[in-house]
C-alpha cells in the first residue's frame, strides 16, 4: 500500500502532455486473460493478489501493461525464474505507459539471452515518440595559454590586435565601442595565434578482452539450464570476468598515479587536477529543483526561468533611490601609464574562469608595450567620464550546492564570475581606498585583511577563555548569524559609508555606477537565463567587495556597540566583538548584559537592511564550574536563542570547558575523511616521496587548520601521533594483526621519528613570536598578557596556551619568552634548539 501511495504521489506530478512510462519488478502476477485494455491476452500464468492490486492501479491511472498486448513465444514472456534450478518461471517485471500513447508501441517482450547476472530477465519495449528538441548547452572554448609565454607568439599576437583596434576606429571616442573593438581584436588575434587546446578522451579501463569474455559468459548462460555442468561452467566464467574487471582497473589506476608522478615533477597545476580526478566524488546533484509552490521542475527551460526568477527576487529592492550624476574636478581624476597597468597585471592570477566577454586575463598580460596603451587610455577614459562598460557590469552565477541532492534554490549558494579585463580596474580602485577604509576598520575586524586571518580569531577567543576559565570569570558568548549577510547590504547606505569617510571622489564615482548599473545572469547546465538587474548586495567576485563589505559591517558594529562600556575587560580595555566578515561573536560578563547587546545590534541592523537569522544564532556559557540550576535563555524579539555546549566558529571546535580536545578529534575525523577520499592513489604502487607530498598537502594540511590556537596537553600529544602512525600503516598497507612495531614503520617510510606533532609545535612557537612582537595587532597581544580581575583556584592550575610556549622555549618566565621573540634571530635559534633535541622515535602503540 505504501509503494502504491509513494508511486501515486509522483505520478500526480506529472503534467498532462508528457508521456507517463512505469516500469519495474512488480511482484505480481496479472495472468494470461484480457482485461479490458489494461491487461492483453498475452500474459503468462494465473492471475494473484498482487496481481489484482496492481491491476486496480493500472485502471485508476489509465494505464495499459505493454508486455501483454504482443504475441511472443513462451521463453520470450517470463521475466523471472528461480535462481536454484530456473525450471520456476513467472511473469513479475512490467513496462506501462498511459493509453493515450498506446499505439507508440511497436513491440514489449523479455529478452532470456541477455546476461545481466541476476535472476530478473530485462523487459524491453520499442516506442515511437516525436521527442521536444533538447537544449545543448553552448560548447565551452577551452584556449591553449602555454603559448602566451613564448615570446615569438606574444609579438604576433600584439600585431594583430593592434591590426585589428586600428580598423575599428572611429574619430569620436566612445568607452563601450572602444572596449568591444579591443574585445573583438583580443579574440581574433587569440584565433590566430593562440587557437584552442586539444581535449584528450579519457582512458577506461574496460578491455576488448573483457567484453570477448562476456560474450562466452552470454552462450554459457543460455546453456546453464540443461544441467548442473553447463551451470558450473557459467559460474566460473561469471568470477573470471569479476576478477578480469579487477585486474583491469588496477592497471588503469597505476597507469593513471604514473601519470601524476610525472606531472609533480613538471606541471603542478596539472598533478593537483590529476589527484582531484582519481579522487571519490560525492554526488551532489539533483536532477530537479522545486518551483515556488514546491513543483518539481525537471525541463531545462522551466530551471533557468526558476534560477532567474530566484536570484531576481534575491536581489531585488523597489526602495532604492535612482543614481543621480555626480560631477567632479579634473583635478581630482588621477592619470595611469603604461606601467601602473603592467604592475597590476602582474598581480592578478592565471588560469581563471571567465566572464561574459570570454577573454582571459592571459591575452591582456601577452601584449607588448605599444599595444598595452590601448588598454591604458581605455581605463584612463573610464576614470575620466564616470562611464563603465557592460562587460564589465554584468556577472555570471554559478550555483552550488551545499548538500548532497540539493533541490531548493535555497539549498544552493552561487559564485560569481565577472570579466578579467575588469579586474584591472577594480585592483586600481582597490589600491586607491584600501588605506582609508583601514584607518576606520576596529582591530575586531580580522576578516579579508592584511596580516590576519582565521587562526587570529580562532586563538584570540580560545586564549580569552583559557585565562577566564583560569581566574574564575564566566564568560558570555553569542556566535550571531546573519540571514544572507553578502546578499542584504543596501546599495544607499553603503554610498553614504564611503561618502562619510572621505573616498576619493573619482572612485566614489565608479563604485556608484559599478552598484547601480549592475546586471547578472544565472548559468546552469541547460545553458544562461536572461540578464536581470542587481539591486542590492555586495558584488560577488569583485575584488573591492571585501572591504566594502567590511567597512559597512564595521558602522553597523560601531552603532550598536561603539559607545557601549558593556564586555569582557582586558587590562581595562572592553572587548565585546570579535568578528571575522560576517561571522561575529557578541562577549559579555552575564546574561543580561549579553541580551542587551544583542537587542542595539539587532536594532542597528535592522537600520541597514541587514537580519540576524535566529534560528542558526547560538549562545553559549563559558565557565569552570557548571550550575546546577539552569539559566533561562536569551529572548530576543519573539524569538527564544538556542543555548549550546559546543559551536564551530571559523571551523574550530569551540566548548563550554575552554578545551581543544572536541577540536582535536573533529581534526582527525575531518582529515581521516579526506584520506579515505585519496585511498585511490595513497594505497597503490606509486613512489612513496609522491605519497608523502600528498599526505602533506592534502590530509595534514586539513588537520593542523588553526593548529596554532591548540593547547596540547599529554592526551592531545598522544592522539595527534596516533593519527600521523596510522596514516603511515595506511599506506603502508600494514594491517594491526601483522603486529609491526614503530621502528620498523618509520624505517619504511624512510623517518626519524613520528614528526607530525613537532612541526604542530614549531609552527605554534613561531606564531607566538609573531603575536609576542605586537605583529598580529595590539587586541591579540592584550589577550595573551592583559589582566584579567579575578581569582584563581587552590592548587595545580589547568595548561594554558602560553604555558605551551614556556615549557618548548625552556623559559619559566613569560616576561623572558617576550623579550627574546622580540629578538627574531634568537627566537628563531630556540625553535631550532627544540626540533634538534626531540626523540628519534616517539613511542606510541603499534
């Protein structure tokens, strides 16, 4: 009844025009006389139960059995027999389709000679439908950039995109003709020169041998119902291919780690793009997505109108005020060479996917000095009248999904690409307002700039609990989330940041055009959706979008909590915020000081178009000791916060005890996870130096992320060699029954000693030096050392991050640690003492 229920659900989707095919094991016997036009004359058998019900079904969705309407010979109409002697056969598989397309088939009946290796025989059905015109999707141009470096090639190529800009101009200058005609001699000259590279089929590892085999198999499993003999033969040739198989795989396998171990030595690029291949995928894609009112939308047409009708409404806001011309200066336009345009090149990456105008950056950097000056007087041009071309406007997204069998828009997050060509005038702008919006950024603020990073906020909040934990201070905490945070900011609002903070006027200018003229287009595999205005939200892709970003943050943050004495006190300095671009994290000294920071943040963001989502907002209590009574969670709004024991914030494990063990164990598995994904090439005959840089690139790298806010006690110590052992026997291929000690593993793998948690430690050691000199910013080194009023517990105290430092650098006095980090050279000498006087072999069990 259920599998009836569930099939009507799906069949209810359906639309009226679209041909309605069911097919499948039924487990049901219909018999060999007509019912009505449902059930032929040529079944097989009495009729069952079952059989019944699914006639029923049949009527009630206007369905007729198509395998009993065509005269065949008995061995041609069973679709089952009985695996022990075959002598059971019986009529169970079916292929239906609505009367309404019953004359589209020509022929329905099994096939017994087909050898499938299973007990069901294939059911087939010959129809002849006129099929609606796919949609091909536009084949991507895939061009050969190798030969952009030689240099015979990159004069030839300036020729004739000078040949070609020289046609096309016109005595009046204008910026959108002048940027299609350099586009236009780009690819034309890209066709002569450059051309498409050549994409190889890929290998399988299927033989002709294989199939000859399947062949035989084929003639034997005709013959196995005349005896058991025929039988066994039909066996033995079913586990001879399944080996065969094996074998062939492992050839292809070691064929292609052969392959990468070449590469690694002469394309890295490459051998990272071969290893990513003979990864395990996981599939993530659905083959439809919902509509508004939950439909499911499986036609390429009906998808890229959804995704454009998705991201319109996404970006939409009908409250923005029209762009009124700014006018400005001469004097306040500045002027670019030849060689301010060459710098920046310079500083942008190769081997990017491209925008609209399908130009990579790779033919902008091959032109010589004299056609280079197009490009100049091109953003010179821009600078000078305010006007921006399309190209650059527009931008295309991607979506993503962020589970596994994605279906809602909203189960998606999308990339943005945007055109090469533009980057050059965004990192001109990018340099021009990065020092000013600095200066008005708070040392909170430690995402998408200069010298910080994850690890900054990670160790400055675990540091802070530590030494609270240490003196007895409970600690609030609220990890907030916003809803669509990049998606939500308001275009009004962030002109009148940057107006406030004095911005040049010409960059003013532009980002004005760049946020108000703005289009984008939604790619999917069915190909582009039309183009749609973009209303609100940061640009996706856009180099100055960070620290756009960050600067409208940082008045939301300032107004809410600028002013406020309210926090966690550091050697008299209030630290209630620690924020990594969007991920923010409110700190307070109890609950209610906790609600009423979050109550001004969430009325300042609501002044600026931004939501805190509040189901995905945590709080959490930090404290040595837990209480026995509970406290009422934080109301905020309507709205009741979640209170948790634990929260990953910038990806690091954070607890309610201030401990780095949950991180530590989340590590391992993350990095166990990743190992299994490269078990292909790291348990096969591949050098063993190869496998090591893949261990160190691909599964330690995942493990130490922020290692350097571990506090690593005796426990932590022996887990993190644990982990770096069973790598080794991993790939090793050492079983724990073969009972192979330490020595003789770190022999094989041709090591001293187990070295993973050394380098942990050094790596730790050297970023303390950093924060010990005042590198990574006043607010961390305040955390580190401040004082904190409190008081101790009585007896031994819990190890401490800085008691790390102290115990590897043999300095019992912090005050000593500081003074010689400051020295970089004998700071650098106490690291290098204390790898040299590590063990050869760390004992661990086998």
């Amino acid at each position: 009844d259920n599998f009836y229920e569930c099939l009507r659900k799906v069949i209810g989707k359906k639309k009226s025009y679209e041909a309605l095919v069911v097919l499948g094991d039924m487990n049901a016997k219909v018999g060999s006389e007509r019912i009505g036009d449902i059930v032929g004359p040529h079944g097989l058998g009495s009729r069952n139960e079952r059989g019944e019900e699914f006639i029923n079904f049949c009527n009630e969705n206007n369905l007729i059995i198509t395998n009993t309407w065509f005269e065949q010979k008995k061995s041609s109409r069973f679709t089952w027999t009985s695996p022990a002697n075959n002598q059971i056969k019986n009529k169970i598989d079916y292929i239906c389709i609505n009367r309404r397309y019953k004359n589209a088939i020509i022929n329905s009946k099994s096939r017994p000679g087909a050898d499938c290796g299973s007990d069901h025989i294939p059911v087939v059905a010959t129809l002849q439908l006129k099929l609606k015109r796919v949609i091909k999707k536009p084949r991507k141009v895939t061009w050969d950039l190798q030969k952009c470096k030689n240099m015979s090639t990159k004069e030839q190529f300036s020729a004739i995109f000078m040949c070609e800009v020289d046609k096309g101009k016109n005595e009046e200058y204008n910026i959108n003709n002048s940027w299609n005609e350099q586009k236009n001699a780009l690819m034309k000259a890209a066709e002569k020169e450059i051309g498409q590279s050549q994409s190889l089929a890929k290998e399988k590892w299927m033989t002709q041998a294989i199939l000859d085999e399947m062949e035989v198999r084929k003639e034997l499993k005709m013959k196995s119902v005349l005896g058991e003999e025929h039988m066994k033969r039909y066996k033995e040739a079913r586990k001879n291919i399944q080996l065969m198989c094996r074998n062939a795989k492992e050839v292809y396998m070691n064929k292609e780690c052969e392959e990468a171990e070449i590469l690694e030595r002469v394309n890295t690029n490459k051998f990272h793009t071969k290893i990513k291949s003979l990864m395990k995928k996981d599939n993530k894609v659905s083959e439809y997505i919902l509509g508004v009112n939950g439909e499911e939308l499986y036609e390429g047409e009906e998808q890229i109108l959804r995704w454009k009708q998705y991201c319109e409404q996404l970006y939409k806001d009908s409250n923005r005020p029209q762009l009124e011309p700014r006018v400005i200066d001469d004097n306040e336009i500045p002027k670019f060479t030849e060689e301010d345009i060459r710098r920046i090149l310079k500083s942008l990456s190769n081997n990017k996917a491209v925008g609209t105008d399908q130009i990579p950056i790779e033919f902008v950097k091959t032109l010589n000095e004299r056609a280079m000056s197009e490009i100049t007087l091109l953003i010179n041009s821009i600078y000078k009248e305010g006007i921006i071309p399309s190209d650059f406007l527009e931008s295309i997204f991607i979506p993503l999904p962020k589970k596994n069998k994605a279906k809602n828009c909203t189960d998606f997050r999308t990339i943005s690409l945007i055109s090469h060509s533009s980057k050059i005038l965004l990192s001109i702008i990018r340099e021009r307002i990065t020092k000013r919006i600095e200066q008005n950024l708070a040392e909170t603020q430690m995402g998408f700039r200069a010298g910080k990073g994850c690890r900054d906020g990670i160790t400055a909040l675990r540091v802070l609990l530590e030494r609270s934990v240490e003196m007895r201070v409970d600690v609030f905490l609220a990890f907030v989330d916003f809803e669509k945070a990049f998606d939500n900011l308001k275009h009004e609002n962030l002109r009148d940041i940057i107006e406030e903070i004095d911005i040049p006027k010409a960059e003013l200018r532009l980002i004005e055009n760049l946020y108000w003229n703005q289009r984008g287009k939604v790619r999917t595999k069915f190909g582009d959706s039309e183009s749609f205005n973009i209303e609100k939200g940061v640009r996706q892709g856009c180099l100055i979008s960070p620290i756009l970003f960050n600067i409208y943050v940082e008045k939301i943050i300032d107004k809410a909590l600028g002013m406020e004495e309210k926090g966690f006190s550091i050697n008299g300095r209030i630290v209630n915020n620690l924020r990594y671009a969007d991920d923010t994290l409110i700190i307070a000294k109890s609950k209610g000081e906790l609600k009423r920071l979050l109550e001004q943040l969430n009325n300042a963001c609501a002044q600026y178009g931004m939501r805190i989502n509040m189901k995905k907002t945590k709080t959490m209590t930090v404290r040595k000791i837990e209480k026995q009574e509970e406290e009422p969670n934080i109301i905020l709004g309507s709205e009741t916060l979640e209170e948790v024991k634990k929260y990953p914030y910038l990806g690091a494990e954070i607890t309610h005890d201030a401990r780095c063990v949950q991180e530590v164990r989340k590590r391992i598995g993350i990095a166990k996870n990743s190992f299994w994904k490269h078990e292909e090439i790291l348990r096969r005959n591949v050098n063993l130096p190869t496998k090591l840089r893949i261990l160190n690139t691909y599964i330690f790298s995942t493990f130490t992320y922020a290692c350097e806010s571990w506090t690593i006690d005796k426990y932590i110590a022996k887990r993190i060699t644990g982990f770096e052992n069973w790598c080794y026997r991993r790939i090793l291929r050492i079983k724990w029954i073969d009972k192979v000690r330490n020595v003789e593993v770190l022999r094989r793998i041709g090591k001293r000693s187990f070295d993973l948690l050394t380098r942990i430690k050094k790596r730790k050691m050297a970023y303390a030096g950093h924060i010990m000199r005042g590198s990574s910013g006043e607010l961390l080194l305040n955390i580190v050392e401040g004082r904190i009023v409190g008081s101790r517990d009585r007896g031994r105290q819990r190890r401490k991050w800085s008691d790390d430092i102290k115990d590897w650098a043999k300095i019992r006095n912090y005050g000593e640690c500081k003074r010689m980090a400051e020295r970089r050279e004998d700071w650098r000498n106490v690291i290098r003492e204390y790898y040299l006087t590590q063990p050869s072999v760390t004992k661990t069990r086998p």
